[in-house]
C-alpha cells in the first residue's frame, strides 16, 4: 500500500489581496455601519465607541497575528480552538464559524440591496439584495483569486472616493 503525500493547500492571494479584503471590511463599515452610529450617538459618544472599539480591535489583531505564527493551518478559529480546548472546543468554534459564514453573505447581500435603493429608489431593494448575493456567490465559485481581485478592486474604488 502506498501512502499518498499529505494535501495542502495552494497560496493563490498576493499581500495586495488581503490588504484590499481588510481595508474593504473597514470601509464597508463606513458606509453601512459609521453614519447610522455618528448620527445616533453623536459626535462625542461616537468617538468614545470608536476608540473603545478601536482598543478592541488593536487587541483582537494582535492576539490572531500571533495564533497564525503559532499555528499555522487553515481553519482560522475551528484550528486555534482545538489546539486549546480540544476536539469539543473545535467543533463548538467551527460550528460558531459555520453560522457566521451562513448569516454574514445574506446580511451584507441585503445591506448592499439597502444602499443600492436608495440610489435607485424604483427597484425593489431586495432584488438589488438578490442580485448582489448571485454575483457573490459566482464570483467565488468562479475562483477565491477572482473574488478577491473583485474585492479589491471595489476598495481602490472606495478608497479613491472617500
């Protein structure tokens, strides 16, 4: 019987990829996110949020950096908890993944239908919301490469805007 080498997985996003997926999440807060928080805190209670929020997020960087270094597999949360609470604790952090991946792509789909109606005030935002969800999902069917180079190039566009 012979044993076949162990599967990895092939490296097909560049430094720009991800950077254009990270500040893409930021600003994608910007638009749906940031004017609804400024205009019901204020100025000042907003500022206070984003700093705590900043302070958060400076944490949660640093602490994922170094789960990467130290265990580097795929699997992101569902690896870093099973190495720490065992095959429970990996199962319960990948299943916690799961319904994040299952409820975040219809939510932004229906975020993006929202922004779109008000642009286009004759159709219906769930349409636009259907609409954007299919080009999300062909895009990554097509390939992660094609996705992200989508990604980035609708946040060059939106870093240019802002």
């Amino acid at each position: 019987m012979t044993t076949s080498p162990p599967a990895t997985l092939k490296r097909t996003l560049s430094a720009f990829h991800l950077w254009g997926i990270a500040v893409g999440l930021v600003i994608s807060g910007e638009y749906f996110g940031w004017s609804y928080g400024w205009a019901q805190a204020g100025t000042l209670g907003f500022l206070v949020t984003t700093c705590l929020v900043a302070a958060m997020y400076l944490a949660f960087i640093f602490s994922f950096t170094e789960l990467t270094v130290a265990i580097p597999q795929a699997g992101g949360p569902f690896a870093y908890a099973h190495r720490a609470f065992g095959p429970v604790g990996g199962a319960v952090a990948g299943f916690a993944t799961l319904i994040e991946f299952l409820f975040a792509p219809p939510a932004i789909a229906l975020a993006v239908g929202a922004y779109l109606h008000v642009q286009f005030p004759g159709v219906s935002p769930q349409l636009f919301a259907g609409g954007a969800f299919l080009v999300f999902v062909a895009l990554n069917i097509v390939g992660v490469r094609i996705a992200a180079t989508f990604e980035l190039v609708v946040t060059l566009f939106a870093v240019f805007e802002l």
